[in-house]
C-alpha cells in the first residue's frame, strides 16, 4: 500500500541491525562462544515400547515398583521412599537398617491413589524416615512375604563448607532409547545425587489411559537410579498435565501424587518450589510454572530462603528451574524473561553460583553475565559482563520423545560459551569451599564423551 514508506523502513531497519552488529562486536572481550560443529548420527525420538524390558514389572503378588527416593529434611538426615504396589494397598512401612538383610528400624507411611480420566492409578506410598546418621550407607525393605524387595542409599555427610559432593544433573528425560542411553551414562558416573530440571516422563503426549500408564513405565524406567539416590525434583511443563479434552482440569495432579518433596522443611507452602541443604550446597528449587511475580507466595518464599543461605556453612548456592533465563535457541525463545525480570538482580545480590535449567532440548553453558541494568525508558538492553552473575546452564537434553532442538540463533551472543544440540547429562563435582568441577557429557550413539568441561570459582570465597 505504501511502497515508500516499506522500503524506507527496511532501509532503517538493516542500519539499525548493522549499528547493533558493530556495537555487539565491538564489546567482544576476546572469550567468543563455541558452536559445536559436532553432527550426530541420528537415533530416531521415539518411546521405548510396553514390553521392553526397561520397563520390566517385578516378580511376585503385588509386588512394589517404581521406587523412588528423595531428600526428606532440610538437612539430609532424612529420605522419603515412594513407591507403587499395583494390585492392593499392601503395606505402607520400611524396615530398614545398617547392614544387609538385618533392618533393625522401621517407618509407617501413607498411601493414595488418583484417576486420569478412566485410569486409575495404583496404590502410591511415601514413606519419610527421620533421624539419619549422616554419612551412612542404610538397607531399606518395601513390600511383604515373597515379593517383598529390598534397596539401599547413603545418607550425604554433614551440611559443612569443605565437604567434597558429587551431582549429577538430568533434564527433560522422557522414555526412548536416548533416555535409557543417558541414565545408564549418569550412572557411571559416580555422581551421589539427582538435581533434576523438569520434565519427567512426557507421559502427556499421550491420550486418555495411555497418560497414566506412561507415568507408570517412566516410574519402572527411572527405578535403577532413583531406588538407590535421592533425585531432587524440579517440576517443567509436562508435569502440568492440564487436559481439558478429558476432563482432567487440575494442574501435576499426576506429579503431586507420584512425587515428593521435602517442602515443608524450608516453610515453603508448596512442593513445587522448596530448598534443601545437601553436604556443601544450598538448592534452591524453584517452579516456573507457578506464580512468581512480586507478592506471590513462590516470590515471598524465595526472598526469605535467599536470607537464610549462610555461605560459611554451604559455600555452594545453586539453583534449579525449568525454563532458562538465558537461551540463544530458536526453541522457546524468550520464555524465561518473565522470570529474568522478577528474579535475575536478586540472583546477583545473593552471588549464585550456577543455575540449571532444562526445556530447550540442546546444551548451552554461558559467561558470567547480567541483564539487570535493563531499563524499559532509558535504553540499557544489552546483558553485559558481570562477576555477580550466576553461570547459566541448559541441560534439557536428557532424551525425550520430542527430539533436539538443533536450531541456535546467530550471532551466537556474547553471553553464550558453548552450545551444542546433543543428548547428554552434566555432572558437578565439588571439591572443597572454592573449587567445583564441572562436565557435560554427550551420549554419542551409546557412548559417553565428556565434551565441555570448566573449573568453577565459587562466587563468596
Ligand atoms: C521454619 O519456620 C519455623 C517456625 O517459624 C522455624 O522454627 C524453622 O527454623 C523454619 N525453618 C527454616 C528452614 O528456616
Ligand atoms: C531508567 O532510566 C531512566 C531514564 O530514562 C532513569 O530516570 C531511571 O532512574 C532508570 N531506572 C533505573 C531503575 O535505573
Ligand atoms: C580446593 O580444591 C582445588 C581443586 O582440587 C585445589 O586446587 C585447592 O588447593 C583446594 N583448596 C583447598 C583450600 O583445599
Ligand atoms: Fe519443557
């Protein structure tokens, strides 16, 4: 309609991006981001089927499966064991001790159970087990008569600043063939604990009872980890499980009966967001999918949990979420800027020191950057360097049914230190009040290569 007015606008346009280029090169500080160039052979994205053995069902009459376990305290001196007996409510107790076979303690726990649409869940238990010796390896018994079965974990050492830990970090996992490749690499790992960033069992790309019964393989699927180590979970979108289609209106229902969280040990009102205190670290787990902006119930929580962080006891704060603040990937993009805005400069103030997160489906590492001068009068838009700032890192390539996301945005930005849309997991391993190691590793066709790898600093000491 007005060609002149189009061509004069796209004239102002190209020189508006060419000043922006000019003025984004000319800040360069020499680290330039990597691209990976790495070409996967691809494995195709598709669900494992019901009658692999992956997802085998124990042997024996009711007997308990998908069992789980996660930090029960504050402190680590207590688990919560959950799991599922199918045909009957069974018992709810865990006997359990210090040696094999020998459970000289026991703990009374409750069960529940729940429909999705016609499904109807098995009888869930959850078990807390309170007052813990630290550093201890425990038997646990679940289940009675022949089918009863029997695990065991170890209790972390005592909340200290110069206690050596290892984590292992896992995102958007789902239940194909890539997720069965990176949980049997995470779990030669060495790693002692689960930080878990959402999305678990994608059983909501399903239909009807299907959705149920996903939940329930993803539980027998997970089952040779989360058994014998606590996962710290995080919850992502599809744990939302909102499906109006058939009638099932209520937000990680599926999520809130399957799975724990020690919430109320740090006050918080909900699980979906809660912290604990494991060896030398402060996690704070926090829900992108619940309200967060100022004078919500997660933004007044966090601001309290902030206060109580003492560096000289966890030298280490680090924080869990789904959605990333800074992603240069084509998917999502942008989707954690609500949460940038309302948390990033707190996130400063309090010198986190890394922050993962899951959702884009690839591995991005960035610079210690910030964004906190932006201001929507004065024209501050660009996120600059800054040694306050957290290390963001997405690890939402844990192997779901959606596939990778392989498209990066270029420029790769300043704030990006390498990315690469590859399966794989990541692991921490921190050595004393100043060093932590970190890893990424690839799973590449069965194999696991360790590829991006950093000291981290810690931010107090
Ligand atoms: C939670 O609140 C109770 C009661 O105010 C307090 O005793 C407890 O120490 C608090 N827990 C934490 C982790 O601050
Ligand atoms: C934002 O910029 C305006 C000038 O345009 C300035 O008056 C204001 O103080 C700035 N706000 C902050 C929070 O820096
Ligand atoms: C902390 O660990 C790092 C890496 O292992 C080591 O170089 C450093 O000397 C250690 N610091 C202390 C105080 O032990
Ligand atoms: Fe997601």
């Amino acid at each position: 309609m007005f060609p002149d007015l189009n061509a004069r606008m796209q004239t102002l346009l190209l020189n508006l991006i060419i000043a922006s280029f000019v003025f984004l090169s000319s800040i360069k500080d020499g680290n330039a981001g990597i691209t990976s160039s790495f070409i996967r052979s691809e494995w195709p994205s598709v669900d494992i089927p019901l009658d692999h053995e992956a997802f085998a069902v124990p042997k024996g009459h009711n007997a308990p499966q998908q069992v789980h376990i996660t930090q029960g305290d504050y402190d680590g001196k207590a688990v919560i064991v959950s799991w599922v007996t199918p045909e009957e409510p069974g018992s709810s107790k865990v006997q359990y001790g210090t040696s094999e076979n020998k459970n000289q303690f026991s703990a009374e726990g409750t069960v529940n159970s729940y429909t999705f649409y016609k499904y109807k869940s098995g009888y869930i238990h959850h078990c807390l087990i309170e007052g813990l010796e630290h550093n201890t390896k425990y038997y646990y018994r679940i289940g009675s008569g022949d089918s009863a079965r029997e695990f065991w974990f170890e209790t972390p050492p005592k909340v200290e600043p110069d206690t050596p830990y290892k984590f292992g970090i896992i995102g958007d996992l789902g239940q194909t063939f890539n997720s069965l490749s990176t949980l049997d690499h995470y779990m030669k790992s060495g790693a002692q604990t689960v930080l878990f960033v959402g999305d678990l069992s994608y059983a909501d790309r399903y239909k009807y009872n299907d959705v149920g019964l996903r939940w329930d393989t993803w539980g027998r699927f997970v089952e040779r980890s989360t058994a014998y180590q606590p996962w710290i979970w995080s919850i992502g979108n599809h744990e939302i499980d909102y499906m109006p289609y058939m009638g099932e209106v209520v937000p990680f229902k599926s999520f809130l009966h399957r799975y724990t969280t020690p919430y109320l040990a740090s006050n918080s009102s909900s699980p979906l967001w809660y912290a604990i205190r494991r060896a030398s670290a402060h996690i704070i787990v926090l829900s992108s999918y619940s309200p967060f902006v100022k004078y919500t119930p997660q933004w007044v929580w966090l601001a309290e949990e902030l206060q109580r962080v003492d560096r000289k006891k966890t030298p280490w704060l680090i924080v869990l979420m789904h959605v990333p603040l800074y992603s240069s990937n084509e998917a999502h993009y942008m989707e954690g800027e609500s949460m940038r805005a309302v948390f990033e400069s707190w996130f400063i103030q309090y010198k986190v020191d890394v922050i993962f997160a899951g959702h884009v489906h690839a591995y991005e590492r960035s610079y210690r950057f910030s964004n906190v001068n932006y201001n929507i009068t004065s024209g501050n838009r660009y996120p600059v360097p800054d040694k306050a700032a957290p290390v963001y890192i997405t690890v939402g390539d844990g192997g779901n049914q959606e596939g990778l996301a392989a498209r990066f945005l270029e420029p790769q930005p300043e704030y990006s230190a390498f990315r690469e849309a590859s399966y794989g997991h990541s692991t921490l391993e921190i050595k004393n009040r100043t060093h932590a190691i970190y890893h990424w590793n690839r799973n590449d066709d069965g194999k696991k290569v360790p590829t991006d790898s950093f000291v981290l600093h810690n931010q107090y000491w």
